[in-house]
C-alpha cells in the first residue's frame, strides 16, 4: 500500500470514522455505518467506495447484506497504523461505538465454521 493512499483515504472524517469501526468490530454493513455514523445512506456507501478503490476494504455479500472488512493484503504498517489509533484514541469512536450498540434489528452474520 502506497502511504499517499492511505492517508488520502483516511483525510475525510467519515472514512476515517468507517475503517476504524470495521477494524474494531470486524466487519460492518452499510446500516449499521449509517447508525454509528448518524450519516444517510448515499454518504456512507461513496465513502465505502472510496476505500474499497483505494485498497483498504474489500466486501462480501450475504443475502441482501453486503459487509465491508479490511482487505486481507492490507500492509503490517497500516494494520498497525489503524491499531494505534483506535487503542490511543478511544474517545474518537465512543460516540460511534455507543450508536452501534444501540441500534436494534443488526443484520445476523453467519457463523463461519471450519
């Protein structure tokens, strides 16, 4: 990964505030973006976009869900980048986190099995 992608990708405050709330929960779905971030659909998903073209998401479909985790090629550094901030900063996401936990009806994951 190109430090210039990255740090293009992560200027905006939303795109900021989405990867680092994948990154702690794993793996989120526009709607509970949209309820974290108290931010409308349209805003949400050109944000993703923008971070899944710049290498940083990758996506999978699961019925009429699509989630949205970290790229698994994702460099050591910018993994680690990504970890200092959210284990530094826990104030940045607090508000976010507290959105999330309260939002109701989340979509059901599978559960993987071996």
């Amino acid at each position: 990964m190109n430090p210039l992608t990255l740090f293009k990708c992560l200027s905006d405050d939303t795109r900021l505030r989405c990867i680092l709330l994948i990154k702690d929960q794993g793996e989120l779905c526009v709607c509970e973006l949209m309820q974290a971030l108290e931010q409308i659909q349209p805003k949400v998903s050109r944000n993703l976009a923008q971070l899944k073209s710049g290498g940083l998401l990758s996506s999978r479909k699961q019925g009429q869900w699509v989630y949205y985790h970290l790229c698994d090629d994702l460099d050591v550094w910018a993994n680690e980048l990504l970890n200092a901030t959210i284990e530094s900063c826990p104030d940045f996401l607090a508000e976010n986190l507290r959105n999330l936990n309260n939002m109701g009806d989340r979509p059901e994951r599978v559960s993987l099995c071996c």
